[in-house]
C-alpha cells in the first residue's frame, strides 16, 4: 500500500500541515480538493517515494474535480 500526503495551510503565515496519508494518488487528489474547498491553501501532494504532484495538474485537480489525462 502506498502512503500520500497533503500538505496544506490552514491561513496565510501559518506553518504547513500534513494531512492524514491517503492509500491512493487520487484519494489525495480528493483531499487536497476538499482542504481548497474549505479555504486551505494547498501546497503540494507528496506520493510515497517523495516525489510531488506536478503543480499545473494539482492545479487542474482542484479547480475542476479531474485530470486532463481522465
């Protein structure tokens, strides 16, 4: 199983936060749009080995519930 992290701000000058891990990409994709919609700043998506999400896809995550490549 894989672990996946979002990290986010609660408001402008606070200190990053780590969400609970997600068991898959997409339930934190889920999440980061969740923590968007309730006014968190979303910093980046982290997978298991360390890499993030690219910016510009967590981007269009967010804003429109999807990927371009779904």
């Amino acid at each position: 199983m894989s672990n996946w992290i979002v990290v986010y701000r609660i408001a402008p000058g606070t200190r990053e936060t780590r969400s609970p891990q997600c068991p898959t990409e997409r339930r934190a994709l889920v999440q980061a749009r969740t923590l968007h919609m309730q006014g968190c700043k979303v910093i980046r998506v982290v997978g298991p080995d360390g890499a993030a999400i690219p910016n510009n896809r967590l981007d269009n995550w967010i804003a429109n519930g999807r990927t371009n490549s779904n």
